[in-house]
C-alpha cells in the first residue's frame, strides 16, 4: 500500500518533468536556434533580435523557426533546412563542415602554438643562461636594479 | 566656401608635400653629413613650420565643411547627402564625420593637429621628433591625396541645388554621435604618433629607450581615446539600435578593437623593454602592427570588403587604402631588416614563474584576442575565395572562441603583478597567491549558491552560465589580488607616516602613478567583465500593452499610461508612456519611441532605459500592432549592464592616474618630513598636504 503511492508520486514527477521539460525545451530550443540565425534582410542582425520597423524577413523566417520546431525536426535538420532556403550566410557561425571547421580550430590552435612555443624558448634561454657562467654585474645594474626595488616595493 | 575648402585642401597637400620632402632631405643631409647651400637644420626647420602650416590648412578646410553644413549650403553634394534645414546645430556639426568624405577629412584633421602638437613640442627631442614630424607628414599625404582626388568632400551639385538636404541617418542622430566618432578616429589617428616616433627611432638607430618615454603619453592618451570611442560605440549600440545588447561583433566595431588589443600589448610590453631592454623587436612590431591595423580598420568600413551595417558606402577607395598599407608594410619591413642588429635585447627572460613571463604571456594573449577577431572577421572573405560561397562569423562564434580567450586574460591580469621581476620562489608564489585564491573560491561558492549553474555548459548548448561563473570568480582573483597591492604598499606609508589608509593609498599611487594607475586600470577592466558577465542572465518580453494594461518581468510591472504621436519640422515619432513599479511603488515613467525621419524618410529607435547597479529595464516601441492599432512593447531586463560604464569610468580614472607624473623622490621625501612632525593626518590635509 506504501509503494503505490510512492510509485503513483514518482510516475507523476517524472511526467510532470518530461512535459515540463518538453515545453521548456521548445521555448529554448526556439530562443537556441533564434539565435544561431542572422535575419536575411541585409540588417546583419541575429534572426531572435532583429527589430528594425517593417522588416520584411525577420517574422517570417521566425515563423518557419516555429513552424519546424513544432513539427519535430531536431536542431541540425532545421538549421540545414533553412541554410538550403536561404543560402549559408543564413547561419550565424559557420557549421562544423569541412572547410569551415578550419574557422573553429585556427584561433584556438594558434594560442595553444604561442604558449607552447614561447614555453620552450623561455626554457631555452633559461637553460643558456643557466650554462654561461656567472659575470660580475654591469655598472647598470645595481641602480637598475634599486629601479626596480623602487617601482615595485616600498 | 567650397572653393575655400577645396584651395585649403590643395594647400595641405602641398606644404604636407614639403614637409615630407624637406624633412626627408635634411634628415638625410644629417644622417650623411652632406651639406648643401641651405643647412640641414634649417631646412629641417622650415619642414617642420610647413607641417604646422598644412595643420592651418586642414582646419580651414574642416571650417569650411562645417560651415557648408550650418548655412545649409546643399550646393555642395555632401551637405546635401548628411544634412538638411530641420536638423539641430549639434547633427550638422557631426555631419562632418556622417559620411565617406567627411570622415576621411576628420582623419586629416586630427592627424594635422597631432603633428601640430607633436611639431610644438619638438624640443623634447629636435632630431626624433623631425623623423616622426616627416614619417606623419607622409601619412598625412595619403589623406590628403584621397580627399584631393578620390574622395573630395566639396564635390558640387551638378544642375539645379535641391532646397533641402536629404538628411543625417537617423540612427546617427543621437548626442553620443556628436562624440563617439571623434574619439574613436583620436584613438585611430593617434596610433600615427608612437608609429612615427618608432619608425623614426628604428630609422635613426636611436640608442637607448628615450622614444619610448617620449612617446608612452602619446600612447596612453591615445590608447584611452580609443577605449573611450569603443565603449561610446557600445552604448550608441545599447541606446539607439534597440536589440537589447551593446556589442554584436559587427567587423566594423571588431576593426576598433583590433588596433586597443594590440595597443594594450604594447603598452604593456613596452615595460619590458624599459625596465629590462628586452622585446625591442617586438614592441616595434606592436606598434607597427597597431598602426597598420588602424588604417585596415578604417579600409574595412569603407571599402565594401566585409558587410557591416556601420559601414559607409562601397567606394573605390579601397584600392587607395591597400596600396598605402602595402607601402606603410614594406617601408616598416625594409627599416626593420636593415637596422634589426639595433633591436637586440640587452637581457633574457630567466624564469617561466616572473614578471617578464607573465607579460610574454598577456602578450602572447592579447595578439591571440586580436587574430581571432581578424580572422572571423576576414574569414567570410576567405570562405568565397576557398568555397565561393560567403558565410557568417557572428556573436555565436566570437561567444565560443574569444570569450575563453578574454577570460584567460583576465586571469593572468590577476597573477601577474603578484609575480617578481626575474624569478619568484614558490615561497613567495604561496604566500601572494593565498588571499586571492582563497577569494576565488569563495566567491565561487556564492555565485553558485546565487542559483549560477556552470555545470549546465555539458548538458545544454549555452555557455552563458559557465563563463559568467569564471568570470566573477576570476573578478574575485584579481580585486583581491590588486587590493591586497594597494593595502600591503599604503599600510607600510601609514606605518611610516601616520596618515590614515585612504591618503596613504593617494600617497602611495602619487609615487608611482604609472604602476598604481595601472592597477586602477586593471580594476576597471574586472569591473567591465562583471558587468558584461550579467549578460549571460538577461531576460525579454515582447507584448502588445494596450491602455492601462500590464507587463511583468523580474521585479517590475509597467503599466501603459498611453501612447500617442507626434511631430516636429525633423521627425515624426509615435511613442507610448509606462509607468514601471516595483513592490507595488512606482519608479518612474520610460517613454520609448518610433521616430520617422521626414527628410531621409528613415525610421528609428528611441530606448527608454531604467538603469540600476542590479539590471537595466531596457524598453523599445517596437510598433504598432495593425489590426488593434495598439503598440507592441518590447522589454529587456539587463542584469549588471551599468557596471560596464562605471568599469569605464574607472579605466579613464586609472589611465588619468597613470598619466600624471610620479611625486618625485626629493618631494616625497620634504614631504614625508613634514608629515612625521604633525600628530595627525588631519593637520596635514589642513595644510593642503597629502
């Protein structure tokens, strides 16, 4: 008797959930893919944000956005369906396609290069400096290096 | 007047002309010791007054244009294009830089006062100053030449001159207009000056590290006019575009942050160069490269090569400006090959844990920032060239991509002045780096307690949440990090001084200006990200509101009082007036607009914003609805964007600190005396003291 309930709770929960998560789902579903659209209409506005008076693509193409999310389509085939609609520039990053994945990895790969690189040649100098012998300090040195106390203590 | 205009023109050209020739011919005579009839110094001499004549030439000009544009004179083709009777005094002042031409004479005219300036001051250095007054002038010819030949501003009407202009855009049409472009191209234009004075070092094997503090104000006034026009740019973009946010990653506003990013590396690393006479190469490459950028990013808004609703129209100038960054390219390449043996470093980092390192790396992370924005920027160019097909980078890309770049730069702003010049101990690591770690985490426990969940960027395609959640705790990281700075310098003067904490912080930021300006700069820019990191928060609401009928978002109801329209000789507008309450008390009454512009018969946004430390209430007219005639109003609940402007204004305060001289030793030490003899903080504040 104790378990019907609790399992009757838990059935309950769990529908509440899903439903609640498909209506959630949808609105951020809608909000996702708003976004991941420019409006065609030439005002390089993201789709979900393009307000300009008498627009005469943003609320139709919304609409379509709509329409597909109401009839299933998952987020890939809606994006396709609309860059083949209305050309790639629709798309307001380029896809993870052969030649525009190079869009995503270059930025990344360069910083990741630079660390790298300027990691080794540290260690490099660090390495020569640490073999040539040490030399007494240039005339410079200890009124730099007073500067230096100066500017970067009291 | 247009003749007037256009004879200055010709005139500016001209002395420009002489002032490249002749400075290039004494230099030249110097540099040899070659003598002629007329002695180099001389001929130096009178370059020098024809640059200050051609600054008199180009204001005259820039006179003439503005005062086409108050006498409504629409004989001439750009007073007509970017003006019109009905327009306010202040829009015909800012019709100078509306347009192509215009905007091109502006350039011309601020670089002709800095080389006024710059030519003023040449005793500070006779021989640097000629090769960066002759370096300007040339660029200055460029200008010149353009508004000569290509793009001339007082082009006239052929037949019959139109009674009225055809007016300013609408969207320019807004007080922030009148101020951001000119700070903006101040900040552009400016760059010219530490480009001139290291090419001219570089040219002359100027020994030592003098240019550079000759020209470390010229880069930080210019550096803070950029930052200015940006964050002006951005709140334009808030107030007047009515899309809810202030910064899209349009090409036009990635061109002006391309030039900051790298002019904040160089003044950055400039530091190095003269503190440890390292990077010379670099820092002459930064500032090339900052320059270069400059000119590219006024080449993208005008020669139709990336698409931007910023952009002026597509000209043939584009042509001009590529060959003029092909020749600036390949003067700083030859320069650099033949004089780089004078660019080597006196020292070498020692340690991967220093000072040094931690520059190298905010460097190498800033240089990383600005690829990124030119290659999304250019990459659509790039995809037709490969693909023949254009695409788009926008926000979401820049979101993925440049944002964990930011972020990471934000994180060494806070590790690297806890980190010694040459090399830091573990020991002394641990003992800086507890407070703010301890700090990070708290503020990592409350952010999450707040109800941010970072974890959601595995579960769902937004990382607005977890970049937010690093955000403010790396905000944390750093704060501590610089208060506990200014605390542990302002308690030692305290000790020594008997002034309480606040005018010991005063002292202690006198003494160094650059290194605590610095810090306050810094501060700004935590207090910035804070506030761009609300955005990851924002809500909206589109509605139809009726009269006397109600809107809710977070803590406000508004309420339609009415809504009606209106019109003046300028526009006519249609408006509605809420009243916002909150906890039932109202607030205040937000007004947006719909303007219609007669002249350019052009509509406009006017936001009606309510604007807290917690969130702005950002609320757009976005029309009428045509079935019912009642209007659809559309509102934003922004958390934490006033932060961004009051980060600003502490980046201005700091970069004003930074500015000031240092209180010298001997000052300080008078002072210090005097402070030792009196009992109290309060006698020395009596005596105007610190």
């Amino acid at each position: 008797m104790l378990k019907l309930p609790g399992l009757g709770r838990l059935v309950t929960i769990t529908l509440v959930a899903v439903i609640t998560m498909g209506a959630a789902s949808t609105a951020v579903r809608y909000n996702d893919l708003g976004h991941k659209m420019m409006c065609v209409c030439g005002c390089n506005q993201i789709l979900i944000e393009c307000n300009h008076l008498g627009c005469p693509d943003s609320d139709r193409m919304l609409g379509e956005l709509r329409a597909s999310i109401a009839g299933g389509s998952n987020d890939d085939a809606i994006l396709t369906a609309f860059q083949e609609k209305y050309g790639p520039t629709v798309l307001a990053a380029p896809m993870l396609t052969k030649f525009n994945v190079i869009a995503w990895i270059v930025p990344p790969a360069v910083l990741i290069l630079g660390i790298v690189a300027t990691a080794v040649l540290v260690r490099r100098w660090r390495l020569r400096a640490a073999a040539i012998p040490a030399t007494p300090p240039a005339p410079h040195f200890p009124a730099m290096r007073e500067r230096i106390r100066r500017e970067t203590e009291l | 007047m247009p003749t007037f205009g256009s004879f200055a023109l010709l005139f500016a050209l001209a002395l420009s002309g002489y002032t490249l020739v002749a400075g290039a011919v004494a230099l030249r005579q110097l540099a040899t010791g070659s003598r002629s009839r007329v002695s180099p110094e001389r001929l130096a001499e009178t370059a020098r007054r024809a640059g200050i004549g051609s600054f008199v030439a180009t204001t005259a000009a820039a006179f003439a244009l503005v005062w086409a544009a108050f006498n409504n004179d629409f004989s001439v083709a750009y007073i007509l294009h970017h003006s019109n009777r009905a327009l306010p005094g202040p829009y015909k002042f800012a019709a100078l830089w509306s347009g192509q031409e215009g905007s091109l004479l502006l350039w011309a005219w601020l670089l002709s006062i800095y080389g006024f300036v710059l030519r003023l001051r040449h005793k500070v250095d006779v021989k640097l100053t000629a090769y960066a007054s002759t370096i300007l002038a040339g660029i200055q010819i460029f200008f010149l030449l353009l508004l000569n030949f290509a793009a001339t501003p007082f082009s006239l009407v052929g037949g019959t001159v139109p009674p009225d202009g055809f007016g300013l855009n609408p969207l320019l049409q807004y007080p922030e207009m009148v101020i951001h472009p000119p700070m903006l191209y101040l900040g552009y234009v400016g760059f010219a000056v530490p480009f001139a004075f290291a090419l001219g070092a570089l040219m002359m094997r100027y020994p030592g590290e003098k240019w550079i503090h000759i020209t470390r104000r010229w880069t930080m006034v210019t550096w803070l006019f950029l930052t200015c026009g940006i964050f002006l740019g951005a709140h334009w973009a808030y107030s007047v575009l009515g899309w809810g946010g202030y910064w899209g990653w349009d090409p036009v506003e990635n061109a002006s942050l391309m030039p900051w990013l790298t002019g904040t590396a160089f003044l950055h690393s400039v530091m190095m160069q003269e503190k440890r006479g390292m990077m010379k190469s670099w820092n002459v490459w930064l500032i090339f490269s900052t320059f270069l950028l400059a000119i590219f990013g006024t080449l993208l808004t005008r020669s139709g090569l990336v698409s931007s609703v910023h952009a002026f129209a597509q000209s043939s100038i584009g042509t001009w400006f590529w060959t003029f960054l092909v020749i600036v390219l390949s003067v700083c390449l030859f320069t650099f090959i033949l004089q780089r043996d004078h660019l080597k470093a006196e020292n070498k980092i020692e340690s991967l844990v220093s000072r040094e390192s931690s520059f190298l790396f905010n460097n190498l992370v800033l240089l990383a920032a600005c690829f990124t924005v030119l290659w999304g920027t250019l990459f659509p160019v790039l995809s037709e060239y490969i693909q023949g097909n254009k695409v788009t980078v926008g926000a979401p890309f820049y979101n993925r991509v440049a944002v964990p770049i930011g972020l990471f730069l934000l994180f060494l702003t806070g590790i690297g002045p806890l980190l010694a010049w040459r090399s830091s101990s573990f020991k002394s690591i641990r003992k800086n780096f507890v407070l703010p770690s301890i700090a990070g985490v708290v503020t990592a426990i409350v952010v999450i307690a707040c109800g941010v969940r970072p974890w959601e960027i595995f579960t769902t395609s937004d990382q607005g949440s977890f970049y937010s959640f690093i955000a403010f705790t790396l905000a944390a990281v750093v704060v501590t990090a610089i208060s506990a700075e200014f605390l542990r310098g302002a308690g030692v003067i305290a000790r020594h001084t008997g002034q309480n904490l606040l005018a010991s912080m005063v002292h202690l930021a006198r003494r160094n200006t650059r290194r605590y300006g610095g810090y306050i700069v810094h501060f700004g820019v935590v207090v910035i990200f804070i506030g761009i990191a609300g955005s990851a928060f924002n809500q909206s609401k589109e509605e139809e509101l009726g009269f006397k009928q109600s809107l809710n978002i977070g803590p406000y109801r508004i309420d339609c009082q009415s809504y009606s329209q209106d019109s003046n000789a300028n526009y006519d507008t249609e408006y509605a007036l809420l009243d916002v309450y909150r906890g039932g008390k109202k607030v205040t009454q937000l007004a947006p607009e719909k303007r219609f512009y007669t002249a350019s018969q052009q509509p406009s946004t006017i936001v009606a914003n309510h604007s807290t430390l917690a969130w702005d209430l950002y609320v757009i007219y976005a029309g009428k609805n045509p079935d019912t005639g009642q209007p659809i109003i559309k509102v934003f609940l922004n958390p934490l964007v006033a932060w961004i402007w009051i980060g600003v204004g502490i980046v201005v305060l700091g970069t004003g600190v930074a500015l000031v001289p240092n209180m010298t030793a001997a000052l300080a030490a008078s002072r210090n005396r005097a402070v030792a003899l009196t009992p109290s903080a309060e006698a020395v504040a009596a005596r105007g003291g610190d």
